[in-house]
C-alpha cells in the first residue's frame, strides 16, 4: 500500500519566503513530491507505501488492498491488477515549507497508475506498480513538476509474529520539470516495513506501522534514510463512507548533509465511495519538522479534496 517533509539543502541553496519568492532550488518539489509519497490518496497494493499517507486517507491494511484483499481473502478473489486516474487539489499553509514567512497556495494533481499483485506461493505475494503524478501551482507556477514512480517488491506474514505482515520494496522516483523535460531528481529507495491490524469489529479497527527506508539520491545532498511509526485508527461510519484518523512518526538522516531531522504527522480522512470504482477523498493534515539545521524548522497545515476512479481486475 501504498513518504511530509522539510526542506532539503541543495548545491548550498535553499528557498527563502519573505511575502515573495526570492532565490528557487529544486526543494520545494523535492519535498512535496516526498510528502504526496506519505500521504497519497489514490489506491495502492503495497503494504510499505503505507508509511504515511496527508493529503488524504492513508492506503492501509483494512482497505481493499493487500492487506485484507490479498491475505485475508480466499484465492479465488484475488484480482491482482489495479488501474487507477484521479485528481485532487490542496490547499497548503506553506508551499515552501519554510522555517519563516510562509506563503499559502493551491496544488492540483493529476495522477494515473497500475499494480500487479500476483500471488507467488501460499506466502508471499509480489507487487509491481508505475504511476505518473503531474503538480501544477496556482500562485508559484514556476515550481510546477511532474512525479515518476516505478516500484517492485514482496509481502509475507512474519511466522514467528502472529498477525504481523512484512514487506520489502525497491522504489524509483524521477522529478522533471517543464513538461517532462529537465531531471529536476532522483531518487532510488529500499523499504521495509512490519505492519498489523487490531480488529475490534467490521466496522472498525487499529493498525499500526515500523519502516526503515534507506535512499539514494541526486542530487546526493538530497539522499536521505528514514526510521518511522504509524498508529492509525479506521472507522466505516456508513456503507460507502470511511473515516481515517492516524499519527506518524519519523526521523530523517541525511546521509550527505550532516542534517538530522524529526518529522511528525498528525492527519484525518474521510473517503466516500459513489460506486464500486470511484471515490471522493477529503483530509486535513498538519505536519511539524524539527531539524539541527538552521533555516529547516516548518510547520504546514494541508486541506485537500479529491477524486478517483479505480478498477480491480
């Protein structure tokens, strides 16, 4: 299933907000693509993209993902692809994520992707997925860019932990800007992350999260590894709606900046689905960042509205 973030020091620049933008780097994009990454709301089949997800509700273990589609379900349900289109738009306190001064904007995303999730034995279950993410800016255009992401991974139950599901996934993100043109960066990334479900009923349940990710990046400034926790609770308040209330945290180490930072999520979610493919999201996040850097220090408050379209097959 399917990374809310700082700003990242990059060739020794970074974006400074005083009402107007004064100096650009990549970081901005860099930082809300890895925000989107934590906190997406279109479906995902990986368990370990389940690390976050603000903007809206986090793809988790209870959905109609891997985590009770493909475990807990029989065999003969199984629909191992998933297609998805969707777009949303966010409202974000501060576009830059900057410690002072921070300007407020609107966000549009168009996103389109597809999973494979094929069953490989009585326990592991593979998972391959592409997506492409377009973000457009109202006010600071000049930050839009484009997102690739191409994963590959696996997922298992732990024997020796009873109820607990493991996953191990390689992602591939690639920014560009002007219209798929220039790299603007990339990142090679691998994942694990334990997860469990705490069932009180149907209709609602706890499930929680650990994951390390370890990243490489360029610009290598950019590279980061990541240590994180996610609590998260899960209520289907009627038939068609559901509503996700869910904290994260995490720490980042930048490998190549001598930068630390601790990173805290705190995020609601409602989601209704119209039919049997297509869905209406709303969420209201607020995330903080402490980091030993000077000038790294933000806090920003996102409110979001979507929809998607997603088929199983």
């Amino acid at each position: 299933m399917k990374k809310s973030l700082p700003f990242l020091a990059v060739a020794g620049s970074f974006v400074l907000f005083a009402g107007t933008l004064v100096s650009q780097t990549p970081s901005p994009q860099v930082e809300q693509a890895r925000q989107y990454g934590n906190s997406s709301s279109f479906p995902q089949e990986s368990e370990a993209n389940v690390s976050s997800m603000p903007v809206f509700a986090p793809p988790t273990p209870g959905d109609n993902d891997l985590g009770q589609q493909l475990i807990l379900k029989s065999r003969n349900q199984i629909q191992p692809w998933t297609a998805y289109l969707g777009t949303d738009l966010t409202r974000t306190s501060n576009v830059g994520l900057s410690e002072n001064n921070a300007s407020h904007d609107l966000i549009w995303r168009s996103a389109a992707g597809v999973s494979f999730s094929p069953r490989l034995s009585d326990r592991f279950i593979g998972n391959f997925s592409i997506s492409q993410d377009v973000f457009r800016y109202d006010r600071f255009n000049e930050f839009n860019f484009e997102s690739l992401n191409v994963g590959a991974g696996v997922s298992t139950r732990v024997p020796f932990l009873r109820g607990v599901g493991a996953t191990v996934e390689f992602n591939y993100n690639r920014l560009t800007s002007d219209g798929y043109g220039s790299e603007l960066f990339s990142e090679k990334t691998v994942e694990f992350t334990l997860y469990r479900n705490f069932i009180l009923s149907r209709a609602h349940y706890f499930y929680a999260l650990a994951g390390v990710q370890l990243g490489w990046a360029d610009p290598e400034e950019a590279s980061r590894d990541e240590f994180s926790a996610l609590l998260g609770y899960h209520v289907r308040v009627a038939r068609n709606f559901e509503v996700d209330l869910f904290y994260r945290a995490a720490y980042y180490y930048y490998t190549d900046a001598s930068r630390d930072d601790v990173n805290q999520t705190v995020q609601l979610n409602a989601r209704y689905n119209l039919t049997k493919w297509l869905a209406v999201n709303a969420g209201l996040s607020t995330i903080f960042n402490s980091s030993d850097r000077v000038g790294f220090d933000y806090d920003v408050v996102n409110a979001s509205v979507g929809i998607f379209a997603y088929f199983k097959f």
